[in-house]
C-alpha cells in the first residue's frame, strides 16, 4: 500500500467542514505532523538508497514548538498541500529503493507526543513502513475523518 493512500479523502473531508476550535488545532498538529514526518522518512529512505546507516529521529516531528513554527507559517490548504507533497516525495523514493535493501535496519530514536522518549529500537526498512502504511496512517486518517464533523 502506498504511505500516501489515505491521506487524499481525509484531507479533503476537512475542506469540505467547518470544525470546532479545539478540532481545528488537532486537525493543524495532525497535518503538520504528518507533513514533518514523511519529510523525515524521505531523507532515511535516500540513505537506504545510498546504503548509509539509517537513523530516524522523529522528534521535529513530535515537537510542539516546529510545529507551531509550521502552523503559523501556512494556511490549512498549504498544510494539505505540503502533506500531500511530502507524502509523494516519500512514496517516490520508497519505490526506488530495491528489494534487497528493503531488509536494511534502521535504528529508531522516537518520542511520543507527551515528548517523551521511546526506548531506541531497530526495525528493517520494509517493516517500517509496513508499520507506517498499516497503523500509524490509517490511525490519522480515522482521526482528521472524525475531527472533520466536530
């Protein structure tokens, strides 16, 4: 699946919407958030590509003060349209990468949204993004779907 297949409609039901306050900060963190954190994966998968040893920091990402720098910076449709261009960025280099270099390990510094750390962890590459297009993806597109309506 594609990192980028639901991603299109859920960004496209918020146009459509006028949502709460509260919804509309959480909307703004989420797109912002997604827009930093394929910018991120994008620059790991062209390490993948390079063979560098790959570590993905997510905290720019996570961080509150980016991504009110971000927020601040641009209108909700230029949001979306960074998602989306991030997204396509990430989704090109991914298809590049070869088969046998979808095994790479990467090493994993995160933190969650409370900016706390997560225990360091390694996956391959292909398992990441697994992970990414399975779980963390579907998880977001659920949650602007729903915050669209509030």
């Amino acid at each position: 699946m594609p990192p980028n297949s639901t991603r299109p409609a859920a960004t496209e039901a918020i146009n459509t919407a006028t949502p709460s306050l509260h919804a509309r900060s959480a909307i703004d963190w989420t797109l912002s958030h997604l827009a930093l954190s394929d910018r991120i994966l994008a620059a790991a998968a062209r390490e993948v590509l390079t063979g560098l040893p790959v570590t993905i920091d997510n905290r720019r990402a996570m961080d509150n003060t980016a991504i009110a720098s971000l927020v601040a910076s641009t209108t909700h449709t230029q949001r979306v349209d960074l998602v989306r261009r991030n997204a396509t960025d990430l989704s090109t280099v991914i298809k590049a990468i070869p088969d046998h270099a979808a095994t790479t390990l990467v090493q994993l510094r995160l933190v969650g949204r409370d900016g706390q750390p997560v225990p360091d962890q390694q996956l391959s590459w292909s398992d990441l993004i697994r992970l990414r297009a399975t779980e963390h993806l579907p998880g977001h597109a659920a949650r602007l779907r729903a915050l669209a309506t509030e």
